[in-house]
C-alpha cells in the first residue's frame, strides 16, 4: 500500500451535508459543558482560581498590563517593582497574545480579583474544550467519543487543578496547542489550511509556557520521525507545508522569544535541588482518582497531597484495554498520539532538564494523549463492532486499585469502594455489548462529572491548599487608579511567616506583587527569572525575607552616592514587621517619622519625599519633564570638569539606553539594580532614557518575514510544491539506484 493511500485509508470519513455545521454546534456544546462544570469550584470556593502564583504573580501582572493599556502604553516594562518589572521578557504573561492582552483589558476593570482570575480560567477553558472537541474529530474519533474527550479535556486532574488555578499559562498554551495540532493534521492533508495553522502555532507560543513550546516541538518531531521511518513516497510533499506552517508560526513569535533567550543570561533561574517528578505508578494512574502521590528526585521519595494530578478520566484504561492495538498501529495519526504520549510520560519521570524546572509540568500532555487515544480506541470498537469483555475490564480495575492502595495504604477502604464503583461502570458497559452507543456516553460523562466533582469535595474537605487558599480574600482595589508613576512607593519588611498571620495582615498586605494588583504595598514583587544583584541585596526571591540583616542590607551605603538603597529606590514608605528590624532601621537613618500600622506594623514615612533623582555628583542635577515606564525625559546639566553621574529611582534591566539631546550617553546599573546615567563634562541638554528589550526588533522583523512567507505561498503555492517534489524525485532515484535491500 502506497503512503498517499495508507493516510487515506485512515483520514476521517467526509462529513455528510451539514457536517461542519453540526461538529460546530457540537463542538460549542462541549465547551459550554466544560465551563459549565468547572465554574461549579466557585461554589466550594469563591477565590478556587486565585490561587499560589496566580494570586502572587500573574494577576498583579495581569492588571499592570491592564493598567498600561489603559494609559496607552505598551506593556513592556512597569515602574511599580524591584523584581520581574521587564514585563515582555518575563515571556509568561504573554504580552504579544492578542486574546489575553483583550481579557486583560476587560479584567483589569474588576476590583475582584478572584471573579477576574476566574473569568480568564474560564474562558479558556472554553477554548481548550473546542480545541480539544476539533482535533478529536480531526484525529477521527466519533462524535460522541470527540464531545467526551472534549468535555473532560479541561477537568483532567493537572490542567484544572494546576493550570486553571495556579500555573496559568500552562492552560492557555495548551488551550491553543489543541488547535494548533488540530491544523497542522489538517495541512498535512489539505495545504490551504497552512495559514491557520501558522496563526494557531504561534498564539500556541505566545501564550508564555515553556513546556507547551517544548510539547509542540517533540510531537512535531515524532511526526516527522512516524512519517518517514518507511520513507513512504508521496509524504514529503504533504509535510512541507506543516513544516511550513511550523516555521512561520514561529517567526511570527519571535517577538515574545528573542527578548526572552537574550534576558536569560542577565537573570538567573538556578536549578532547585529535590524538585518533584513522576513515577512511572503515577503515569499509570491515570484512570484512578483521589490518588495520593509519593514521588521523589530519584535520591528520596517524599509525599505531595496538595492537589491532584494523575487522573484523566476513569474510561481511559477501560478503552485502552480493550483497543485493537494492531488496527491502531495501523494508523499514523494513532501511532503519532502514542509516541507522543510516551515521550511526555518519560520526560516527567526528570526533575528538570537545565532551566526547565517541574518536568511533571508534561503530565497534562500526556493526559491529552491519552484521552486521544482512549476517543480513537472507542470509535474503533464501535467500527469492528468489538465488544468490552468484563475478565480484562476487571484486571485493568484490579491493576488500577492495586497501584492505588500502594501509594497510599491509609486509605485502602476509600479505593475498595472506588474499585466497587468503576467494576459497577465497567460491568454496565458490557451491557452495551458491541456498540457504546449515546447511552454509554451519557453514562460515561455523567460519571465523570461526579468523579469531578467529588475530587473537588475531597480536596477541601483535606485543605487543599494548605497555603494560601486558607487565608482570608485579599481586600479590594481602590475604583480610582492612579496614573502611571503617580503612585508613592512603599517598601514592606517582613520574614516568613510559619503559620497563617490572620485576616488582618492579608487584607492589608497580601503576598509578593501586592504594589501591582493595586497602588501601593510591597515594592519587591516576584520573578521567575531574578537577577543575582536582587538576591544578594534582598535575599529574597518571593514575599517576606529569608535573612536576619535585610535592614542592614537595604540601608548600607552605595558607592559613591554614600545613600542606602532604600533611599536610591526613591522609597517614601516603609513597613516593618519585627520590632528588633524597625529599630535597626530607626538607628540606620533620619528624615522619617514612625507610627503604628493597622496590623500592629511599624510604619515609616519620609518626612521629605524623595523625587526620581535621587543622587546626582557634585554638579550635576536633572528635573523631570515626563516619566512613563519605559521613557524618562530630564532636563539635566553637569557644571563640573569632571564626568557626572545622575541616579534614577528605577529598576536595571539590560537594553536601559540613555540619550543627551539626541547624542547616545552612558546608561548603567549601580549596584546591579539601579539606572545610573553618566553625563559628559560641562555639559547640559534634554536627557531622554528609554527601555527597549534586546531582541526586540529583530523579533518584529522576523515576524514581518513569517507573515510574507506565508502570504507569497498562499498565492504562488508552488515554491512549496515544486522543491519538495524535486526532493522526492531525487530520494527516489537514489534508492532506485542503490536496489532493493537483502533480505
């Protein structure tokens, strides 16, 4: 059998009269459902989605973008924070996604910040459960098995309880990796989807998680190597242009990634001894729910129970079981989906790999793969018209059970009456004997929903998460939101805290990037990718210290300016928690009254407050004409023989550039976190400073280049065809040359 008939016989059957129109409506249905069903976490908890990073990290990002926006500003940088402002190349909150950058727009309007996280969950969600419904139907499932893979697609265990409600980019990513692989299957068959393609590959990168990139990247290369490991003739053709469309997608995010691989070597993400990694007990859980997971770094096993991981849906090893593996390995669709699956699976059994840390963060990948296969192994069956034997569905819930109560003995009762349940399921879809047919579907979406929600009940009733989901909700933003560097800034000083410090402090404070969710609070913020200068002098990457000296730290004198930085970073408040840290910091300098906080805080205040200069060399001065993050005009002047120096109250980031009436100056970091500006001798003029990420533009020009590439072979399709057809010629000629193999 030839390779163009081989991907024939096992493309999906032409839909009848109607059929998109149908698998639209379908595909909308299976959405709605999944948003449906996880919205209902908001009646366990109003602020479920606003949990760990999401609440530290990215929604405060999320509303200085908004912010931004709002004040025509492109979200490049923000002057609201120490750590993680060069908000571009930080790559996670996906700045160059148009659909994020818009629900950014309409969150950042909401002074609830749990219903705004909950909004973006959803909606993407809802994006998810479509893609997932469309490269089902793709892939060749049935309706009725595309729509329960869709449904449940969202609610696996990783993706919900981690990506929807903590590690946020990884479900937006994946909510357009779905589609992504979705078009590129198609291009491989029909190449004027190759501009879809390309949009969808590239919103797939843009979307800021490292890992989806990763994903896309093996399954492509599992592609390619499925594809021609029999060198099948007819096949290159067809492959260029998904290749294609890959290439072009990417250059089209070259603006997100340039600036993101060139910050690397300015920040730092150090390698974190003991991070957790799956087993291959876990990989195989994936039809067992309520599984408390030991893992270990290879060196110790230790226990995490603080959310759900494993499990994809309670069917998956039931159809997998029973799947004709050979017809199914027959199939190059079928055969890509597992490769893939198994190659996910591997890479989460690592720690991490150099900057990639938490390579558990594949497991929803390959619960995608699986329930891919598990729709693929359904639609099968009902195509031989083979029926589920009820002996290998038991041994599947036997095996299922058994790896269960091994991970955690202490609850053997609970997984027996799980084990009662999905024997009662399997034995009643024997009774559908050689067809699953709406019934059985019914039957198994229902069943999981409950399953869904029962993890949700299960998961609170333990606590989950112990931190800081327990806390009392953040307090409200204030409705009138400050311009761009209106704002005075505060600096908070506090250790971590071993027990939950009560109400009070939170709706006060709040964790890390409190001065980005609203004006104010803490001017550290939190990073992914902190540069060792931070560190050293906060000895922090996160909220609250993680040394006794920190007040020393911030108010020793800088070279040459003889200031503390406290005083540099042009701070007017300061917050101290321990009372021993605000009498160092009382002893350490005048020009600040002191008071009690709310919380029973130290709280001072600079009796003068500090301008953007806050240090200039002896002669030297700069007045501000116009400040915006990423630009500052001063007019300045040096009266001295000698070089000057002006230091600004912002956070270094590389690509900081300094101009005097248009001539290129000195841009620096003092002390690796400050901007300090040289200025000539006897020298005066307008002072422009401005931020433009490295990279940047030849990341703008290569998406220019991508957008082309793809328009000029739309119209003249043959500079594809013809030098992959050459190419096939010549392969062809050469293994005809060469003869057959012996045998």
């Amino acid at each position: 059998m030839s390779a163009a008939s081989l991907d024939k016989a096992h493309a999906p059957a032409p839909p009848p009269s109607g059929g998109v129109r149908t698998d639209v409506a379908i595909g909308v249905l299976a959405a709605a459902l999944a948003v449906a069903v996880a919205a209902t976490a908001l009646a366990v908890s109003p602020r479920f989605f606003l949990t760990d990073d999401y609440a530290t990290y990215f929604m405060p990002g999320f509303r200085e973008i908004a912010r931004l926006l709002a004040h025509g500003q492109f979200p490049l940088l923000t002057d609201r924070i120490w750590s993680g402002g060069a908000l571009l190349q930080e790559y996670q909150y996906a700045v160059f996604n148009p659909v994020s950058l818009a629900l950014y727009a309409g969150i950042g309007q909401l002074n609830d910040l749990a219903l705004a996280a909950a909004i973006y969950s959803l909606v993407h969600v809802a994006v998810l459960g479509g893609g997932a419904y469309f490269l089902a139907r793709v892939l060749g499932c049935a309706r009725r098995h595309a729509f329960l893979v869709a449904v449940l697609a969202p609610l696996s265990d990783w993706i919900f309880f981690w990506g929807a409600a903590d590690w946020i980019p990884a479900l937006v990513s994946m909510a357009w990796l779905a589609w992504a692989w979705a078009f590129l299957i198609l291009t491989y068959k029909r190449p004027n989807w190759a501009p879809a393609a390309a949009a969808m590959t590239a919103m797939t990168l843009l979307s800021g998680w490292p890992f989806t990139n990763l994903a896309l990247l093996l399954s492509a290369l599992v592609a390619g190597r499925v594809l021609f490991a029999n060198k099948h003739e007819g096949r290159l053709r067809a492959a260029a242009w998904p290749t294609l469309a890959l290439a072009a997608g990417g250059l089209i995010a070259m603006p997100a990634i340039l600036p993101v691989q060139l910050y690397v070597a300015y920040a730092q993400r150090p390698v974190v001894a003991g991070m957790w990694a799956t087993d291959l007990t876990g990989l195989l859980e994936f039809g067992m729910p309520f599984v408390q997971t030991h893992w270990g770094a290879f060196h110790h096993p230790y226990e995490t129970v603080v959310r759900p991981l494993t499990f994809a849906a309670w069917f998956a090893p039931l159809a997998l079981a029973s799947a004709n593996w050979r017809r199914l390995a027959a199939n190059p669709a079928a055969v890509i989906v597992m490769v893939s699956a198994v190659a996910f699976a591997a890479l989460s059994m690592i720690s991490h790999i150099g900057p990639f840390r938490w390579m558990f963060r594949l497991l929803p990948y390959y619960q995608l793969a699986i329930l891919m296969l598990a729709g693929l192994a359904l639609t099968q069956a009902d195509e031989d018209g083979a029926p589920w034997k009820f002996d290998r569905l038991a041994l599947v819930i036997a095996a299922e059970v058994w790896l269960a109560i091994g991970q955690t003995r202490e609850r053997a009762l609970v997984y027996l009456a799980v084990a009662y349940a999905f024997g009662a399921l399997a034995w009643l879809s024997t009774r559908f004997k050689t067809r699953r047919d709406l019934r059985w579907t019914a039957l198994a979406l229902v069943s999981s929903i409950a399953l869904f929600w029962l993890s949700l009940w299960s998961v609170f009733l333990g606590g989950y998460p112990r931190y800081p989901n327990n806390w009392t909700t953040m307090g409200s933003a204030p409705t009138a939101v400050a311009g761009l560097s209106e704002t005075p800034m505060r600096y908070a000083i506090f250790s971590p805290f071993e027990a939950d410090p009560g109400a009070p402090f939170w709706k006060t404070y709040g964790p890390a990037n409190t001065a980005l969710q609203w004006p104010g609070g803490s001017l550290i913020g939190y990073s992914s990718m902190t540069s060792e200068a931070f560190v050293d002098h906060f000895c922090q990457i996160g909220f609250g210290t993680d040394c006794d000296d920190i007040v020393a730290r911030v108010t020793k004198p800088v070279t040459p300016t003889g200031r503390g930085l406290i005083d540099l970073m042009g701070v007017d408040e300061v917050d101290v928690q321990r009372e021993a840290d605000a009498k160092a910091f009382a002893a350490a300098g005048s020009g600040w009254s002191q008071a009690r906080g709310p919380i029973g805080e130290w709280r001072f205040s600079r009796i003068k407050p500090q301008g953007l200069v806050t240090w200039a060399s002896p002669g030297a001065a700069g007045a501000v004409v116009s400040s915006a993050p990423a630009r500052i005009v001063l007019q300045a002047n040096n009266d001295s023989p000698a070089p000057g120096t002006l230091v600004v109250a912002r956070a270094w980031y590389p690509t900081w550039q300094a101009s005097l009436d248009g001539r290129p100056v000195r841009a620096r970091a003092l002390d690796g976190v400050l901007v300090a500006v040289d200025l000539p001798p006897n020298s005066r003029g307008r002072l422009t400073l401005s931020f433009w990420p490295t990279g940047l533009t030849a990341g703008l020009v290569l998406a220019a280049f991508g957008i082309a590439l793809l328009a000029i072979t739309a119209w003249f399709p043959r500079l594809v065809d013809g030098p992959a057809a050459w190419i096939e010629g010549l392969l062809a000629r050469r293994a005809h040359a060469a003869g057959p193999k012996p045998a």
